[in-house]
C-alpha cells in the first residue's frame, strides 16, 4: 500500500455567491483591460501617425506589438513587429532591431512554434552581442533558459540559465531568485541533487532577507522533494515543519493540511506510525467538515493496515471512498476500491475482495488508468491464486504484466522522447546557428555585392563626371579657342593698324627726309651761290684791287674802308656758313635719332611678329591636342557606353544567377524538410502521402507512387498510387513484362523521363497498359536503390505535355536518395516489428509456463507459517527461480540465480527446476550438500560440459547456477536448519539483548552449480543451525544487493544485512513492501541491472 503526498493547490471557493462576484471582478477587470489596452492602442496610432523617423516608428511599434502579445493577439502582433523590424532596419536602430526580433520569438512561443521561436530568440542573443549590452544579454539568456524548461530540455536550459547568472555575477548585479530557483529545477531534472540543494538553499536565503512568504513556501516544498529523493525524510520533514509554521501564521487552512499530510507521510518513511497517524488526522481538522480530503482519508488507512487494525482501516477506506464519489472523482473512487479489496483479501473475504476489485477494474478501464489497472489485475491475480483457481490468477497476472510492461515501456518512451527532445532541440539549435552564421554569410556577401556594385555605380559615376567635366574642359577649350582665335584677329586687326600707322610715319619720315634732302639742296645751292658771290666778291675784289692798285696811292682811305668791309662781309658769310653747318649737324642727328627709333621699332615689330608665330604654332600644337582629347574623349565614351551595356547584361544575368541560387536554396531547403519527413516516417503508405503533397510544391505531380521491389515475388508492387488526391487500387508490374516502365527503370537503374508519351511511346500510349489510373503525357521514372542494393522506382506523372525537364529530375534524384532510406527503414521497421512481435509472444508464453512452474503461494502456505516472496525479473521471465518442497518432516526452500537473465537464464531456471524435483522428490535425497552435488554433476550433464572437462568438446560452455538452499525441520520450540550455498549465503535474525533484532551471515562454499572452470566433481558443506520460534531467515539471489542506483553504488551485502536487521521484527508483508520500497528508491528510476529474488520465511 502506498501513502499519497498531497500536492499543493489553491483554495477554490464552493459558494456560488463568492464564486459570482468573483465572476464579476474577472470581467469587470478583463473589461477594463481591454478598454485600457484599446486606449493605449488608440494613443499609440495616434503618436505613430504623427512620428517623422524610423527609428520613433520601430518604437511605436514595438509597444504595439508588446499590447498584442499581452492580450495574445499574436496574428496582430506578427504585424506589427514586421512593421517595427522594417522600420527599424532603415533607421539602423539596433536597439529597436532586437526588440522586435525578441516580440517574434514570444508571438512563435504563444504559438507553439517551437523552433520558429528558437530561431528568433538565437537572433536576438547574436544581435545582442554585437550590440554589447550584457544586462539585456543576460535577461535573453535566462528567457531562453525558461524557454527550454518549458520543452523539458534540462540541459540547454541550465547551459543558457548558467551564462545568465554567470553576466550578472560579472555585472556586479542582484540575481533574482527565480533565475536561482530555475537552475536549481535543471539540476534537479538532471539528478545533480547536490548541485540542486545548493541552489534551492541559497533561494530560500534570499526569501529570508526578502521575507517574502511565498517564495519561502514554494522553495521549501522544492528542499523537501529533493530530499525526499535524496531518502534523507528526517531533512525533509524539518523543512515541512517550517512550511507549516508560515501556513499556520497565515491562517492558510489548507496549506496547513497539506503540510500536515505531508508530515504524517514523511514520519510513516521514517518508521513512526503512531506520529504519522496523528499528523494525517490534525490533517483532516483542517478541511471542511464536508469535504474530507480523499487522499489523506486513504492515508489513515494505510498506517491502521500497517499496523494491523483492519477495522479502522476498512472504516477510513470506506469514507475515502465516499468522499472519492461526492468529489465525482472516478480516479480516487478506483483507488479506494483497491484499498478495501487489499483488507478484504487479507481477511481472506475473497466474495467481497473480488467484487470490490472488479469495481476498480471497471472504473480503470473506462478512465484509462494504467496505474490503478496494474494494482487491480495483480490483486485480482492473488485473489484467484488464494482460491487456487491457477486459471484466472494466470489470466489476471498475465494482463498485470502486460499493463506493467506497457507502463514501464511508456516510461521508456517517455524518457526516449525526452532524449529525442533533447537532441532534435540541440539539433535544431545547431542548425538554426548555421542557418544564421549561413545568413550573416550571404548578408555579408550581399553587402560586398552591394558595395562592389555601389563602387562601380560610382566608378561610372566618376566616369560620367570625368565625361561631363572633359565635355566642359571641351566647351571650354572651345570657348578658349574661340576667344584666342578673336584676340588674334584683334591682335592682327592691331598689328594692321600699328602697320599702317608705321607706314604713315615711314612716309611721314620720308617726307621729312625729302624736305630734308631739298633744304640740304637748298642749302647747297645757296652755298654754292654764296661761293659764287664770294668768287664773284673776291672777283670784284681782285678787280677793286687793280682798280685800287690803279687808284693806289689815290684812294688809300677808301680801300682801308673797303678792306674793312670786305672782312666784315666774309666775316657775315663765315657766320651764315657755319649757322647752316650747325643747323646740318642738328638735322642729321634728329635722323639718325629717328633711324635708330625706327630701327628699334622695326625690331620689336619682327620680335612681335616671331611671338605671334610661336602663339600661332602653339595654337596649332593645342588645336592638335584638343582634337586628340575629343578623338580620346570619344573613344572613352565608345568604350563606357560599351561597358556600361555589358554592365547591364551582366545586372541581368546575376540577377537570373541569383534568382537560381535562390530557387536552389529554397529547393534544397524544401529538399531536406521532405527527407526529415519521410525519414522519420515507418510506413510505406505514411512515406507516399507525404511525398505527394510535398512533390507537388516542387513540380507539377497530378500522379504520384512508389513501387516496392519484391525479389521473391518479381514484381514492382506500387500501393498507395495516388492520383488527383486519390489513392488508386493496389497493383503490381512483373519484372518479366519488359515493357512496363518501371521494370524498365529498375532494370537498368536508369532514370526514365517522357515529355510527351503520345509521340515517343505511341504504342504504349494506345495500350496505356502500364499507366495507373489516367493517361498522363509526361513522367518520369526514377530507381531507388541503398548501397547499390535495388529497393523500387518513384514515378511523377502530369496530363500536360513538357511538363519536366533537367532540372526537375535533378530534384526528383535528390528526393529519391532521402525515399530510398525511408522505404528501406520501413521495410525494416516492418520486419523487426513482426520478429519482435513473434519473440514477444513466444516469450509472454514462456512466461506462463515459468510462472506455472514455480511452487504456489498456496502450496508453500500449508508448510510456511509465514512468509514472504519478492520476485522481480529484469525482464519477460527470469533467470531466477525459487523452489520448494515438503517431504516427510522435511520441508525444503532454495533460491537459484541461474546464469544470464531474460530466455536464456529462463531455459537455464527450467533446467535448474526440474534437476532438484529430480533429486529431492523422486531420488528421496534429502542431505544439502549431496544435492547441490547432484545438482552440479546433473547441470554439467545437460550442459555437455563434462566433455568440454575431460577436453572431448572445444565448445565454450561456462554456464551454472549461484544457489541458496535450505532444509527445514520444525521442532516443538524450535527449527533445525540444514543450509548449503553455492556462492550464496544464509541470512537470520535474531533477537539482541537491548530488544532490537540482530542480523547473522553464514557464507555459502565459493562454487558454484556448473561450469568449466572448476573440476567435475565439486564437494559442498551443509552448515547446521538452530532457530528459536519466531526468528527470521532468508535466501537471496544477487540482484537485490548488486542493483545500482543513479550514482552507480550498489544497494551492498552489509546495508541490505543492515536493513533487514532494523525490519526482521515487522510482519512479512509490511517486510515485503519495506524491500519493494527501498530498492525503489536506491534504484530511482535506473534501469534494473539483474533479476531479483528473495524469500523470507518467519520459523
């Protein structure tokens, strides 16, 4: 019998008046929530409408998207956190960025899309990074820890709740103990109780400081489970104690029963029944008069069974019962039947132990009730079994082991998904980091496109403004030319004027050098007149000289006068002359003053006119080089025109790559979500109908099948053929018609694509007798095959014509792979599940046949007083057994662990079995030791050892049996016990002088039954013994002391001794559930490591 802990809940009212007012506030406040939310969604619009930058957008937007996922609008929330991501990337907001990449991933988790949500929340811890914001990066982490929690990852949630804790240690910050408590429940999902105590005592501290009650409460139920688990129930009820103090000063009746159940619950574990029976009834003071609690009711109940006093017991199981029915509570209502029909049986009332057990058979049945129909059968079982109907107790033992198996195989599963959980989330974590490191891949060669095709924009840019700039330096040079071209005409315009104005002084001097010419011949006719006057003079002279010579002496005074006059005249002409030589001299220094002026001007003149012929040769060297510019400039814009053309092609043709590259991504994608798909699938039907609608995202697929090749049969087998959503009747393609197609493709192992079936097969086409269904126009055939091994064909068929092509095959040849596996999996599937089935079956009935073997309860209760059996196989049947049998006065008991465990131990146990009857029930020998002799020379014979003893065999044969075994001869006071153990030892109690119970260990000889190892003839030693009334012995296989629990430690030899010790006083039942209860929790869910049995006996 098991006593229930009560987990705690919260007070429902049962008065319809609280119960409507309650009603009223909820919506009322719901109410108010709405018209707030609309409000404030109304203001938000309202401020978006009015907001000019991106980046205000994104954050409007973003508290939009907060009010939606608070009200769970998700499909509005979506909306508007695509607007805030959008906006938020053109303002290169960052911080907005995250935000709304963290409201994807709490839409996708209010949805249910896990790994839409993963996906977002690993953006956000990447953006995050970049960013450096280490609090925000902390708070993400402990998010995505909860996020794990919640899909029963332990592991990833401690990792990410771990950095979580780690930033905010770092960061110098308070940890909030719910981040504590949450690492503390990974841990404790991991088994890592230390580590989990640690943490959950550190949050109760924290709730200390804070005292913060609740936290208190919830902490200390969590420090309690765990050392519940831990089996140190002393600890765990201290700290229930303390729960219940706080529930009692809060006046919390029901968190004050709950606690007190719990401790009654804890004080059973720890052996003081009288403590737990007052606990579950101050328990009880605590619920409404009316409404007693069904579990701690059935507590009660337990511990009076325990202690003997049926009539309380039923009386509490009756009420149990009737408070099960008021609460409408058919689960409890079963167990509670189970209960009486337990003391009904004890007291041997089988009419009402039946009765009551097919009650909660009944109600199991109708609620799916696993646990509860195991209990039932099993009782049912012993019922039967005490009536020695065999029969029906085999018939009910046989559905408990099954129920039994199924929940142990349910947990299995259970515990297998987990695992699955946990590797498909790390799986898909991995791929959504690739998927991400892929993407900041492409985005960072988007970008490097995006820059290489910006720097050529700008190159031709550059080059543009190069042309436009040449094209102005052109117009300019033009301009220039043209200005140049008219200040040289103006130059030459001056150059002819200065000329003409030169050849009017030229003329001007050549006048005055003529009338300079004709005043010097003036002056030289003059002279000349004047020589001829002087002549004529001095002629006169001459001639007055004669006269005077003639007048002589006559005229003295007169010539004195004349002489005078004379030299006065020549003296007047001396003057005249030399003012005309000065006048002379002063006109030839003015002309050769003007020579050299004109000579000077003449030279600057030719000096000028050598400049302008430099200008004229530079104009024409300039024109030169600007007609080779415009020649350059021509051929450039030739040359970008041309480039800027293949620009353009090659703009079209990366953007048909990239369309490509998209298409094959998207394809490869779509590619490796099918092979998921129909990998994970073990049906050939399930692996078709997902096919089918896949396929047709991909291609046009009106028909769609897969034909299974069968070797044995020589046919392609197509089932499931689907056409038009429609599966089609079943039919077969033999391989000796070499004019289907699929023989065809799987023949060759070659793919078989038809575009247009009218025209290439034309004759295939009239008979249409390979085609499914309609006639299509296009198909494609395509072989399966795994490690070069043929397995079948796909086929795609259309009614269009052309309707595939390369690329589509490729497609299709990618998908084959993935179908290959998934059909050659199934196959296998199928085949492993039709073997297991048959093992299964074959087993289940060896089963009956062990279990028909052993010796009955009803048998050994006419010779045992009392006693006890626990038998537990590691699997189906067992390697394990234990025999009895009663001769005479003698009554004999052993326990056989026979080499392996499961059909191997099992055919080994039947061997062992039907071996002793041999020896003991038909040879009449009745001495320990001999028996085992026997025993051992009997085995090796079956065994055909002793060939491989005397080197006759070289077959390796090691096989033998480990046994306990004991006669027993009752006397008036006392039993005398004969024991012989091979390799297994004798176990008593006794009373010690302080009135406890001491435990005694009498080792069995160190052989064993069978084998090679050892010589043929073996020598075993029987011990005697001598036992009061009332003393206490058992016979134990290995398996009770060798199973590990999660830490890989054994139960062990001296805590089992031990144990016994501290229970040998008990009844043998309440012994039986006190072994059952301690293995179970030594063993805490770890995998049963050997068959276990054991067999009490109270002498």
């Amino acid at each position: 019998m098991n006593i229930h802990l009560i987990k705690y809940r919260k007070i429902k009212s049962s008065y319809k008046k609280l119960f409507f007012t309650f009603f009223l506030c909820v919506f009322s406040s719901f109410s108010a929530f709405n018209n707030a939310k609309a409000q404030s969604m109304e203001q938000l619009e309202a401020q978006f409408q009015k907001a000019s930058s991106d980046s205000v957008k994104a954050h409007i937007k973003n508290q939009m998207a907060k009010l939606d996922i608070d009200g769970k609008n998700y499909e509005q929330g979506l909306l508007h956190a695509q607007q805030a991501f959008s906006s938020a990337l053109q303002a290169n907001a960052q911080t907005e960025l995250t935000s709304s990449i963290l409201h994807f991933a709490h839409i996708y988790r209010g949805k249910n899309q896990f790994t839409n949500s993963l996906r977002w929340y690993l953006q956000a811890l990447k953006n995050i990074e970049k960013t450096g914001n280490r609090k925000q990066l902390a708070e993400t982490y402990q998010e995505v820890g909860e996020f794990y929690q919640e899909q029963e990852v332990a592991g990833k949630a401690l990792e990410y709740l771990t950095k979580s804790n780690e930033i905010y240690e770092e960061l110098g910050q308070t940890v909030h103990p719910k981040l504590l408590s949450d690492i503390a429940s990974a841990h404790l999902q991991l088994k890592n109780y230390d580590q989990s105590l640690a943490y959950y005592t550190g949050v109760l501290d924290i709730y200390n400081a804070q005292n913060d009650t609740e936290g208190k409460i919830e902490t200390l139920r969590n420090l309690t489970d765990l050392y519940k688990i831990k089996g140190d129930y002393q600890k765990a009820l201290e700290y229930n104690k303390q729960g219940l103090e706080i529930h009692k000063s809060k006046k919390d009746n029901n968190g004050t029963a709950v606690a007190l159940n719990n401790i009654g619950f804890l004080n059973k574990f720890l052996g003081d029944y009288d403590k737990s029976l007052e606990n579950f009834k101050q328990s009880l003071t605590f619920n409404p008069a009316d409404k007693p609690n069904v579990t701690t009711l059935t507590n009660i109940g337990v511990i009076y069974q325990i202690k003997g006093d049926y009539i309380n017991s039923l009386n509490y199981f009756t009420q149990a019962l009737e408070a099960g029915k008021k609460n409408g509570n058919t689960d409890e209502v079963a167990q509670a039947y189970n209960y009486l029909a337990a003391i009904y049986l004890l007291r041997r009332d089988f009419q009402n132990a039946r009765a009551y057990t097919a009650e909660a058979i009944k109600l199991a049945k109708a609620n799916k009730n696993a646990e509860v129909l195991t209990t039932s059968y099993r009782t049912m079982s012993e019922i039967y079994q005490r009536q020695n109907d065999y029969r029906n107790a085999y018939s009910y033992y046989g559905q408990y082991a099954a129920v039994r198996d199924s929940l142990s195989q349910n947990e299995k599963q259970e515990l297998q998904k987990s695992l699955q959980r946990q590797i498909a989330f790390e799986k898909n974590e991995k791929e959504l980091k690739l998927l991400l490191v892929d993407e900041e891949i492409q985005d960072l060669a988007s970008k490097k496109k995006q820059l290489e095709t910006d720097k050529k924009l700008q190159s031709l840019e550059l080059e543009l403004q190069d042309k436009t700039i040449q094209e102005a330096n052109l117009k300019n040079i033009k301009l220039e030319r043209q200005k140049t071209q008219q200040a040289l005409l103006l130059t030459q315009q001056q150059l002819e004027s200065e000329k003409k104005e030169q050849a009017i002084k030229d003329l001007e001097r050549e006048q005055e050098l003529k009338d300079l010419a004709l005043k010097q011949e003036i002056l030289e006719k003059q002279k000349q007149k004047e020589e001829i006057k002087s002549l004529e003079l001095e002629n006169k002279l001459k001639a007055e000289k004669i006269e005077t010579e003639k007048l002589a002496r006559n005229e003295d005074r007169l010539l004195r006068y004349i002489l005078y006059g004379a030299i006065a005249l020549v003296l007047l002409i001396g003057v005249i002359i030399l003012f005309a030589f000065f006048q002379k001299q002063k006109a030839n220094k003015l002309l050769s003053e003007q020579n050299v002026r004109i000579t000077k001007q003449k030279d600057k003149i030719t000096t000028q006119n050598q400049a302008l012929e430099e200008q004229k040769q530079e104009i024409l060297v300039q024109n030169e080089e600007l007609e080779q510019q415009q020649e350059e400039i021509l051929s450039q814009r030739d040359y970008i025109e041309r480039k800027n053309s293949e620009l353009e092609e090659q703009a079209v043709v990366l953007v048909q790559k990239n369309k490509e590259v998209e298409e094959s991504y998207q394809n490869l994608n779509t590619l490796s979500d099918i092979g998921r798909e129909i990998t994970a699938s073990l049906h050939i039907e399930a692996i078709s109908q997902k096919l089918y609608e896949k396929v047709n995202q991909l291609m046009p697929a009106e028909a769609f099948g897969i034909g299974i090749y069968e070797p044995a049969e020589k046919r392609v087998k197509f089932k499931g053929f689907i056409e038009k959503d429609e599966i089609l009747p079943e039919h077969s393609d033999y391989v000796s018609n070499k004019n289907h197609f699929s023989v065809q493709c799987l023949g060759k192992q070659e793919i078989l694509l038809i575009n247009d079936i009218e025209k290439e097969y034309p004759e295939k086409y009239a008979a249409s007798k390979n085609i499914v269904g309609g006639i299509p126009k296009s198909l494609i055939y395509l072989p399966l095959s795994v490690e070069n091994r043929p397995i079948g064909v796909i086929t795609v068929q259309s009614f269009e014509k052309n309707a595939y092509d390369e690329k589509k095959v490729a497609l299709l040849s990618s998908l084959a792979s993935y179908t290959a596996i998934a059909i050659d999996n199934a196959k296998a599937y199928d085949t492993i599940q039709n073997k297991n089935r048959n093992i299964t079956d074959s087993i289940r009935y060896a089963q009956t046949i062990q279990q028909a073997v052993l010796p009955s309860h009803e048998r050994m209760g006419q010779y045992l007083s009392d006693y006890f059996i626990l038998f537990r196989p590691k699997d189906i049947v067992s390697g394990d057994f234990y025999w009895f049998s009663h001769i005479d006065n003698y009554t004999f008991v052993a326990t056989v662990d026979c080499t392996g465990h499961g059909v191997p131990g099992a055919f080994m146990s039947m061997i062992g079995h039907s071996i002793l009857n041999e020896i003991v029930n038909e040879k009449k020998i009745f001495e320990p030791s001999e028996i085992l002799e026997q025993l051992n020379i009997q085995v090796r014979k079956a065994l055909k050892q002793e060939r491989q003893l005397k080197g006759e065999s070289e077959r390796a044969n090691d096989d033998g049996m480990d046994v306990a075994f004991c006669r027993l001869e009752y006397k008036e006071n006392h039993t005398e016990i004969a024991f012989t153990g091979a390799k297994r030892p004798f176990i008593y109690t006794l009373p010690n002088e302080s009135n406890g119970q001491e435990a005694f260990y009498l080792r069995g000889d160190n052989k064993t039954i069978g084998g090679v190892r050892n010589k043929l003839h073996k020598d075993f030693t029987t011990q005697f013994i001598d036992l009061p009334k009332g003393a206490m012995i058992y016979l134990t296989t290995d398996g009770y002391a060798d199973q590990n629990d999660a830490k890989q430690e054994k139960f062990g030899t001296p805590k089992l001794l031990k144990f016994l010790q501290e229970i040998s006083d008990l009844k043998l039942y309440e012994q039986k559930a006190k072994m059952e209860q301690a293995l179970d929790l030594h063993q805490r869910g770890e995998e049963q490591r050997d068959d276990i049995s054991m067999i009490g006996i109270r002498v």
